[in-house]
C-alpha cells in the first residue's frame, strides 16, 4: 500500500475517501482511531493509504479535484 495524502484536517479525509471509494479506488484510512488516545486534539494526521496499482489514478483524481496540494510526494 502506498500514503498518499496525511492531514489533520477530517473533513478532508472524508472528501478524499468518498471520492476514491465513488472511483472504485479501496481506501485504507491509517490513524483513524488514534482520537481515542489524544482526546481529539487532532496531534495524529489519519493517512490515506491505496494499492499499489491504483495510486496513479488516485493521484490523478485528486488532482483533478484541485487538491493537489493534499498529496504526499512518492
């Protein structure tokens, strides 16, 4: 698997994963639980996480959704 996008920003992870998981893209989000043992700070980014074979098209989404800024370099 493969991160390509880390933030804090929920409602982000929220867009991004609706709109891999609508590309039939699957979507493991990493962290997602870690709220529970920081109290909702948001200290832990959640992290996308796709296959290997799909981060192109994943890339290439986001992009075209003009949050190219959200993607990690790889």
């Amino acid at each position: 698997m493969v991160e390509i996008v880390r933030t804090n920003d929920l409602v982000m992870v929220g867009f991004l994963q609706s709109l891999l998981e609508n590309a039939n893209i699957p979507v493991l989000v990493a962290d997602a639980h870690m709220s529970a043992l920081e109290g909702m700070i948001g200290a832990f980014p959640r992290r996308l996480l796709v296959l290997d074979d799909d981060a192109d098209r994943a890339r290439r989404l986001i992009r075209e959704a003009g949050l190219e800024g959200e993607l990690r370099q790889g």
